[in-house]
C-alpha cells in the first residue's frame, strides 16, 4: 500500500530542470530553461539561483548554468552504490570490447528507457546516447527487450494507450506486428532491430532478469549497420545471451534465498 503524501511541485520543477541540463550537455540560460520547460520565468529564476547556492548547479562567468560538484559528488555514490550497475558493468567493458559496439545498460521508467551505465571506447565511430538519456520503450531493441518482462495483459494494456511513431522507414508501427516481435523476443531470448529506430543504425538487445516484478533491466549493443552485417548477427546475438545468463547467475547470487528463478512476466 502506498503512503499518502502531498507531492512537491517545487521538487518536480527542481527535477526537471536538471534533467534538462543534463541532456542537453552544454551550459544552459534560464530564458532557455524556461522556454523549453514552459515554466514560470521568476519561479525558474529562483529554483536554479537556489540550486547553485547548493552547489547542485554551477553558474559560469558568462551567466549560464551547469551541472555542479555536488550533483556530480551525489551521483558518484549512487551508482558506486548501484548493486546493479556495479554487477553489469564488467559486461558491458566485454561486450564493448569483443563486438566493437556501443554497450548499454538500460531500466523502464513508464513508457520509457532510461540509459544507466555505458561503454563505448573501443574504436573510433560509436553511437552516442549518454547515461540518463531517455528513450521510447516502443522504439529500438532495447525497448522490446524491457518490455518483454512484463505480464502479457500489462504489455497489451501499454500498447492499447500508445502511439507508435515512425521513427524510419522500417520501425514497426503496426500494434499487432511489434507486439509479436516482443513475444518473439521471449523465444528467440534476443530483439535485433535493424535500423528501425536510427537510419544507418544496427541493435541488439537481451533482458536481464532482476528477481523484482518491478524492476525491468536489459542490456543492448548498437552499432553502424556496416559493423553489424548479418553473418555477425548470430555470432552477436549468442555472445550477449550468454553474458545476460552470466549476469542472471550474479543477480540471482545477490537475491540470495529470496530469489524466484521464475522468467518475469509469468505469473507466480
């Protein structure tokens, strides 16, 4: 049962303009903040004048605003303390290190991906999507692999309210079609997209398994479609669920007895 509280406006703003900063990835004004955001212009004034007095943020001689130490100190212990990230992390480094591709780990918040740890040193043309960026569940292989976790009438509930938007001339667009290719997913243990969500842009994606109903994970690789030509796709694709079965095995350890070795989105 959730506790009964009276939401914070000032905290949503707060939220939001950081994620705005943080996505933007160069130092912002507040007139952009407020154009972008659609909030009040003193309101926005005075949550960003606070949050550098905080340190949260951090406002250059030139007046604009950036990310401070402190948010960067605070996120440093979030993800040292992210059993998840931490677990994942040596993988991604692998996978990045053996395909040459852009290796992610991402989580569903609502209808969306969130980007949460990555690696893509491994040579010089890489797909860039950075941590915390936010992406469609209904878009990419990332997306299917996060929701094929999910109960059957919770993925139908999902598809029924969306509105699937073409990103490129071969996403998937037809309720019934992507719905399919989630339930192949389940099947066949990886989504590949190819080229649905980026022009020029090859993924592949597997789910991990978290022994939380309400907590979906998955793990993705992205390439150029010339670095992933189709006699690589199964070599690819066998490599990353081996690593997420290696993965399940550590999160499983971590769950201790506690753990249901039961698929997500079964019922129990």
């Amino acid at each position: 049962m959730k506790a009964s509280f009276k939401r914070v406006p000032a905290l949503d703003k707060s939220l939001a303009i950081l994620e705005l900063i943080a996505l933007a990835g160069i130092p912002v004004s507040i007139n952009e903040v407020v154009k972008k955001l659609r909030l009040n212009k003193s309101t926005v004034f005075n949550i960003m004048h606070t949050l550098a007095d905080l340190n949260v943020l951090d406002r250059g001689s030139d007046g604009l605003f950036r990310l401070g130490t402190h948010l960067y100190v605070l996120g440093s212990a979030a993800a040292k303390s992210n059993g998840l990230i931490q677990t994942v992390h040596p993988y991604l480094v692998e996978i990045n290190r053996t395909t040459k591709l852009s290796a992610f780990l991402g989580i569903r918040s609502g209808l969306k991906a969130i980007i949460i740890d990555k690696v893509d040193t491994a040579f010089d043309l890489k797909i860039s999507s950075e941590v915390g960026m936010r992406l469609s569940l209904f878009a990419g292989a990332g997306g299917k692999a996060l929701l094929s976790m999910l109960p059957d009438e919770e993925i139908d509930r999902l598809l029924a309210e969306a509105r699937l938007k073409a990103y490129t001339s071969k996403t998937i667009t037809d309720k019934a079609a992507f719905r399919k290719a989630v339930f192949r997913l389940r099947e066949e243990g990886v989504a590949i997209d190819r080229e649905g969500y980026i022009e020029g842009v090859v993924a592949l994606a597997v789910p991990l398994n978290t022994f939380r109903t309400d907590f979906q994970a998955a793990i993705w690789a992205a390439g150029l479609s010339q670095h992933v030509v189709d006699g690589k796709v199964p070599e690819f694709s066998e490599f990353l669920k081996d690593t997420a079965a290696a993965i399940n095995s550590r999160l499983e350890a971590a769950a201790g007895p506690f753990a249901k070795a039961t698929r997500q989105g079964e019922s129990v």
